[in-house]
C-alpha cells in the first residue's frame, strides 16, 4: 500500500482531551504488542486479530465508545471494517492487551 494521507481525532492521554490529528501514515504491517497481532496496519477494510489467551475483543472508538465485540476463537479473529470511518481505533482484549487499529479510505 502506498502511503496515505488521515485525519480525524483523538484521545490524549495526558489530559483526556479530544484533539484533531492529520499527516500521512505509511502502512506497516503487521503491529504486534504485546503478543497481540492486528494486520494489516493501516487497515482499510478488514482487519485479522491474533490474541493469544484471549478469547473477546472489544474495539473502541477514539471517543470511548465500544463500537463491536469480537469473539476469537483460538485467540483468533477477522472481521470487516466497513462502516466504520476512517480513523484511531483501539482493540482491547479480555487478556489486558491495548491495541491501536489506524483505518484509512
């Protein structure tokens, strides 16, 4: 993928303020942390997920909100993006494991 340009918002997490963010992100892939893999990073409609332990993740928008709950079986999981804007997302697992998911248009 060439690399493409973003806007949207985000959290802080030194004040908890909402704050536009924009630039242009190159795709990396995949994003492992710890011992959680999201690929690829940027996302533009699917997105696979592999949470060793885990068994749910939640995604959450950059407001908070919890957006999808995914079951992983065998710590695993794919699911399609679409409907969701571009943006910051973050993926939490029931394992402790926080995840950021980049989606782009």
């Amino acid at each position: 993928l060439p690399p493409r340009a973003i806007s949207g918002y985000v959290l802080r997490s030194t004040d908890a303020a909402i704050v536009p963010l924009s630039g242009t992100i190159a795709p990396v892939e995949p994003l492992s942390m710890h011992g959680v893999v999201v690929a690829p990073q940027p996302a533009t409609s699917d997105l696979r997920i592999h949470a060793p332990g885990a068994s749910v993740a939640l995604l959450y928008s950059p407001q908070g909100q919890i957006l999808a709950t995914i079951p992983l079986t065998g710590g695993q999981a794919a699911i399609t993006l679409d409907g969701f804007c571009q943006g910051l997302y973050w993926l939490v697992t029931d394992s402790g494991s926080t995840v950021p998911v980049m989606l782009v248009r």
